[in-house]
C-alpha cells in the first residue's frame, strides 16, 4: 500500500496490532481523494479481507488491514519521496509463526500483545500465566531522554517488582522481587560466574526494539534466574532501500552548567533490504561529564556504595544485524561491541569518615593519579536460524553465540577489611574477564489442530572461561599522597580460573481444553559443573582445586482462563535454579580449605502466583500476589562477606492501571510491595532479609499529552519508601529513608525530524538510594547523593 504525500511534508507514524487487524495511524496528515473521504478495497488478496484508509479527525488518518483468516503483521517505512509504504504481511496463525527476534509492537487500545520469553516460543500476553512487563522502543526511546541511556534506570521505573536503579555501572541492590534476574541479549546469557552486576549496562538502548521482562522465578532458561527474566531484543534489519538515521544531543547538569558537567552523545545508521539479505548498522559514541547532587557538589565517580558511577564515562556501542531469507528458512547475524571507559581527575575524599556513619555525605577531591580506571566491555556474536515448518509442521529456532566480557572495578583499599589481604598487599584493583561459547535449540510441534495441543522441546548448553585477578598498588605512595595515587607493583589472580559448563533439557506442553482455558506446564533437567585448578590465595593460603557438580530437576505448571473477554485469571507454579558465587567464597578461603568442601548444592526456588488481568477499550489493569521459597539463600553477610545458606521465603504484591480518559491523554500508575526473610540459624526463626535483597515500596506515576499534533509531553513520579525492618532486626547498619523523583520528557516533530528534551529529577531533590543509605562499606565515603536535576537535548532525524 503505498500512500502519496506532498513533497516535503512530515508525518509522525505509529504502527501496532489489534484486534480488528493492522493499524497505522498517522498524525500531521489529512485524505484526499477524488470522491468521498473513505477509502476502501474488500479482498485485494485471498489473504486479506479489506483494506480501509479513513480520516480519524482534521489530522489524523488511520489505515486498517483486516485479514481473511487472522491478524496480519506489518510496517511502515519511507520511499524517498514518493511517500509512505505501508508492508503488510498474511497471518492465519500469527501466535505461532511469528519469528522469536521480531513480536509485533504493543501500544494501543486493546493492543494483541505478542511475547516470547516467558514461554520461548510467541504468545499473546493474555494467554501467559504469568507476570510479564513487555517495554516498547517507544518507550525506551523516550526514557533514555532522562536516564543516562541506561537500561538499568530505565527498567526501574516502568517494571514493578524491580527496585529502582542506583544510576551507576551497576545494579548491586537492583532485584527482581527479592532475588537477582537473569539477563538476556536476544535469548543470550549476559551473566558470568563471577557474579559483577554489570549485566543490564551491555548495550546502548538505541539498538532495542523491546525488552521483556518475566517478574519471577521460571526454570526455562535456567541457572539465574531466581528472580525472573530481562530479555533485551535487539532491531531487526530493515525494509526496502537504505534509510539513514543521525542523531546529535547534549547533556549536562542544570545546577552546574559548565564543561565538567557536559556531555553528549552521536548517532549514525542505516538499514534497509536488497533482495533476500535485510540489514542494520549503527555507530553511537556517548559522554556523561561530572555528575551533581541537588547542591551542587560533584558525586565522587568512584562511588564506591554501587561498585563503579556513570560519571566522566566515554560509551562506544557498534551494532550490525544481517538477515538472509531463503524460503521459509532464515539466518541471522548480530554483532555488538559496548565500551564504556571512565577517565576522571577525581576520587571519593576519606575525610568524611570521621564523622558519624550516614551524617555526611561522600564528597570528591580532585588529582587522582590511575592510569587503568573503571571499565565495562562486552562484545556479542549471535548466529540465529528460524524456519516456520522445518519438519511434521515444526518450528525449529536453534543459535550459537560467543561473548567476550571485561569489566574493571575502581582500586579499593583492602586495609579496611583484613580478611582480603595481608600488609604489603592491600592496596588493589580487581576485573573479571570471562569469555563464553553455547548454544540453544528450540523445536515446537503442534500436536493437535488449530494449535490446541503443542510441544515445545529444546537444549541449551554455555562454557565459560573466568577470572578475577586484581592489579596491585604500591601502599606507600598511596598512603603519602592520601589516597591519590595508584602506582602498580603487580598483577595476580584473586578468584582462580574458573570453568563452569551449563546443560539444560527442557520440553513444555501448551494445551487448550476448552477456548476459555489455557494449561502450560514442562519440565526441565539442569546441570553445571564447575572447575578449579589448584590456587593461592592473596593472603598466600594454598587451596587445592576441585570439581564441583550441580544438577536437578525443575517444573512449572500454569493456568489461564478467560472470565470475559476483557478479564481473565491466571495461577502459576514455577521453580527457579541458581548456583551460588564460588569465586566469592575462594578468593577469602583460609588455609587448609579444600573446593570439594563447598556444598555442591544449588538454590532452588519455589514460586506460586496468583493475578487478574483486565484489558477494556481505555483502561488496562493488573493485580499479582506472589510467594516463593528456598532451603538454600544467597546473602551475603555483611561483616565476613561469607555467603549465607539459609531458608529464605519472599512475598509480595504488585499492581499496574494504565488509562486513556481522552484522545490525546494517558495516565497510569504501579505499585510494587515486596518483603523477605531468612532463617540464618535453621531454627525456625526468620529475621528480614537485608535492604541490599529487598527494596522499599515503590510507587510509579505518570500523565502524558498529546499537547498539539507530532508534540508529546509526559510527568513521571518515583517514589520509594522507607524499611527499617532489616535495621531492626540489626541485620542493616541503617534503616531507610523514602524520596521522591519527578521527571519530564518532551518530544516534538521539527522538520524532518525529532526533538527531544528531558529533565530527570525535575524537583532537584536531594536524596540517597538505597543501597547508599545501606552503607555497604559502613563509611561516609560509601554514602553518596543522587544527582540533581540534569536535562538531555537531542535531535535525531530519518532520511
């Protein structure tokens, strides 16, 4: 369908399904044709039904495009200058044959929302029982504008259930209902088995098309995801010629508005199709400048409560997709490289240790002398092949990737915590470099016609290479020039050599009883070896190496069904699998500790929900109750910074209303309440869980306007709460304290292109996150101020 426009003209496009067909509706437009003001065509294919092209008001027009026997997919792209192309393809059965890299976008009224992660096969949402948070590129779009491109603050605040973000390289104390979620680039693992919470800062948010999110427990993919599932699905290659993308912005601080403050960022892309090959290429450089608090005083970058800061960062991210179609068979190559590199002049000031733990706030001195500073690089490959109806009316979906990882941590005085290193070595800089290799194979049969019976069978499989060494630090010109300079005298291993292979064995069934109730259900077998060759310790204790072996066999067992059409329920059993952080426990091990005396037991987490789900024609609404339980915890102790195996059980409530009380106007809200305990002494006594495990309430807001046509304008509220449960049950050196955010973001069409502003933390609110007022190394200098109120300007334009 190719739609003509006047030369020049610029119009905004928003493509998605519903239940009537394909819509496109398109803003700064009006029809014009030769008699009437509809257009329409019964069955211009024997696939589709009718094609309608009508005004919605004096700016607005919408094309619709009814399949004969299903919702078709489609999209919308530029030709040159002859105007809109509007690409619609046939889907008699769209659940089932559409490819897991590309699920239809999701924002409208009564949107048909289509899923793959939370049963790695495509879905409705509706038909899933469980909760499930998809995020559009819309949206991601969006945010970006006020968080420091981050996905970590992104996802923060838009899912319930995950805390927010501490707005660093960072999630340490960012869970997922209480528990760590395992993190995927397009079905890819981003975790090591050194666990550095540096998983969700791996790619730029420019290269996203969705992110879906599974709140919970689920056993599909395997070890670590305890606390649910964060799917990063990458863009697909595009239609037709090349079309080109730049982009250009600025940031910076609006309370100090000078070159430490400034930042900026530079896109360049193309995309486009030649034959059966499609493709994607894009370069993007970022600057984040100085960081500062609502005061005005820099944040120190070192930062050192959330394990490494944003701030005087240089970002690389370059991304190329390449598709080729032969038939139905089809092969996919991803290549991604991210590098976030710090190079400050400034380090956190010691002198706010000699007050009072949590009465002053960390503070930043400048001459800081390190050549190697903090860094985060990640570089993915991913070979994917898909085929709709391989064998018996299968689909296969099977990849093979490899990722090279690097993150480096900022230098840490080991003095502080004798138990790391003896005098003479106490002043270090540790990185954990991984490199890993797998796999996964995918194989969904019908079973049953009209897909009232399908089987869902698979593998996946990793081998991975790890280390943590740690680069050493002359003591005495480090204690003469008070902490700033960093000259290296060594380089050695902290954590050994570690190789921990995964093999996973899966098949799950999806039945349709009755067109009211769905039932999933499977089963998977886990294993994980891990290997260690024989090592010492910094502290020069020998430690003889071992094998280590984990395995054992998980369930899920789910139920939807249908109250109305626009209400349904859903219950859900899930057990989760994660594999404790061996390197965690060997880097501190004392003499004559052996790694065959490690319990060689994984955690295993059982998982119950309940929710209701309701989907009118302007309001949206969810509501889930869940409880899980675990033999074996994970927490840390805060003294030894041993891992406590303790029973662990967390529960909780979230809930979600979204509505549209007019054209141009949205407004929505979430609430997300979790709570925890363990049993550290099995005596059947529970104390609260640490703050580090469970976040405060959060409570989200948000009103968005079409203020006038091609100009959006949105306010979001954060607020966390306060919990001082874990203080009081002196598990937490402090309690917790509630704040609040606001921030603005404001889009608008200016020529050909796209203008955008955000302001994060509107207000200028001074405050502390979570985990800073935790004071993870019980000193001032761990105690560090969010940043103030700060803007992003950028412009980005399609040609």
């Amino acid at each position: 369908i190719l739609l003509e426009t006047t030369a020049g003209a610029s119009t905004l496009v928003q493509a998605t399904q519903t239940q009537q067909g394909f819509v496109a509706e398109i803003s700064n437009a009006q029809l014009s044709l030769q008699s009437g003001n509809t257009f329409r065509q019964e069955n211009p294919t024997p696939d589709i039904a009718a094609v309608t092209v009508k005004p919605l008001d004096q700016s607005r027009i919408q094309v619709l495009v009814t399949g004969a026997a299903g919702v078709p997919t489609g999209q919308v792209f530029v030709r040159g200058q002859e105007g809109l192309v509007v690409n619609v393809t046939p889907r008699a059965k769209p659940a089932a044959e559409t490819l897991p890299t590309e699920p239809a976008a999701t924002k409208d009224l009564d949107p048909i929302e289509l899923v793959v992660t939370a049963t790695r096969t495509a879905e409705e949402l509706e038909d899933i029982p469980r909760s499930v948070t998809v995020i559009t590129e819309e949206q991601i779009q969006a945010q970006s504008a006020s968080s420091f491109r981050d996905l970590g603050d992104i996802l923060g605040k838009l899912v319930p259930g995950l805390a927010p973000s501490n707005q660093s390289l960072s999630e340490f104390g960012q869970s997922l209902r209480g528990r760590n979620p395992l993190v995927l680039i397009d079905g890819v693992p981003q975790s090591t088995t050194r666990n550095a919470f540096r998983n969700l800062r791996t790619i730029d948010p420019g290269v996203v098309k969705r992110i879906e999110v599974v709140r919970g427990p689920t056993p599909l993919y395997g070890d670590g995801a305890t606390g649910g599932i964060i799917n990063v699905i990458t863009k697909s290659g595009g239609e037709g010629p090349p079309q080109f993308t730049a982009e250009a912005g600025i940031t910076g601080s609006l309370n100090r508005i000078d070159a430490d403050s400034l930042g900026g960022l530079g896109k360049l892309g193309v995309s486009g199709k030649e034959g059966n090959l499609d493709y994607r290429l894009s370069a993007t450089y970022d600057r984040i400048g100085g960081l500062f608090d609502a005061q005005g005083d820099r944040i120190p970058p070192d930062q050192l409560s959330s394990q490494g800061s944003l701030a005087d960062t240089n970002t690389l991210n370059l991304f190329g997709k390449v598709g080729w179609e032969i038939g139905d068979h089809r092969l996919g190559l991803t290549i991604n490289h991210y590098d976030t590199d710090q190079n400050t002049d400034f380090i956190s000031d010691p002198a706010v240790n000699a007050f009072p733990p949590g009465t002053q706030k960390a503070l930043a001195r400048a001459g800081l002398e390190l050549e190697d500073q903090s860094e985060l690089r990640n570089t993915l490959v991913n070979l994917d092949y898909t085929h709709p109806n391989l064998v018996f009316g299968s689909q296969v979906h099977a990849q093979v990737y490899y990722r090279d990882y690097l993150t480096r941590f900022f230098p840490f005085d080991g003095r502080r915590f004798e138990i790391f290193t003896p005098e003479g070595l106490s002043i270090f800089q540790s990185r954990v470099e991984s490199q890993k290799f797998g796999g996964r194979l995918e194989i969904e049969t019908p079973l049953l016609a009209n897909d009232k019976l399908t089987l869902l069978s698979g593998l996946d499989y990793s081998n991975e290479d790890a280390v943590q060494p740690v680069a050493l630090f002359d003591t005495a010109a480090f204690d003469a020039s008070n902490g700033l300079v960093f000259n290296q005298i060594g380089d050695r291993p902290w954590v050994p050599p570690l190789n921990q292979t995964n093999l996973g064995l899966f098949t799950q069934l999806a039945w349709q009883p009755l067109e009211t109730l769905s039932v999933r259900g499977g089963v998977r077998y886990e294993r994980v070896g891990v290997a260690v060759n024989d090592f010492t310790t910094l502290t020069g204790n020998s430690i003889a190496g071992g094998d280590l072996d984990y395995d054992d066999v998980l369930f899920n067992l789910g139920v939807v069904h249908n109250l109305t059409e626009e209400v349904n329920v859903f219950a859900d059993f899930s057990q989760g699998f994660s594999v404790a952080d061996v390197g965690l426990v060997l880097r501190g091990a004392p003499a004559g500790f052996t790694v065959e005396s490690l319990r060689p037991e994984a955690q295993k987490v059982n998982n119950f929900e309940l929710g209701v789900r309701g989907t009118w024609n302007r309001v949206q609404a969810s509501l889930a109750g869940f409880y899980n339980q675990s033999n074996l915890g994970t927490t840390f102790d805060r003294e030894t910074l041993a891992i406590v195996r303790a029973p662990e059980r967390i529960y909780g409530l979230e809930a979600t209303v979204d509505a549209q009380p007019a054209d141009r106007w949205r407004v929505g809200s979430s609430l997300s309440l979790v709570e925890g305990e363990n049993d550290r002494e099995d005596d059947g006594e529970f104390l609260a869980l640490t703050g580090f495990r469970i976040n405060p309430l959060k409570l989200t807001a948000y009103v968005e306007n079409e203020t006038l046509p091609g100009w959006q304008n949105r306010l979001q509220l954060l607020y966390s709460g306060s919990r001082d449960r874990a203080f009081d049950a002196e598990v937490d050196s402090r309690p917790v304290n509630d704040y609040v955010t606001l921030d603005f973001i404001s889009s608008i069409q200016l020529g050909k292109g796209s203008l955008q502003l955000g302001i994060q933390n509107l207000l200028n609110n001074q405050y502390f996150s979570a985990p800073s007022q935790l004071l993870r190394l019980r000193s001032n200098d761990s105690f560090t101020a969010a940043p103030g109120r700060t803007f992003s300007l950028r412009y980005a334009i399609d040609f």
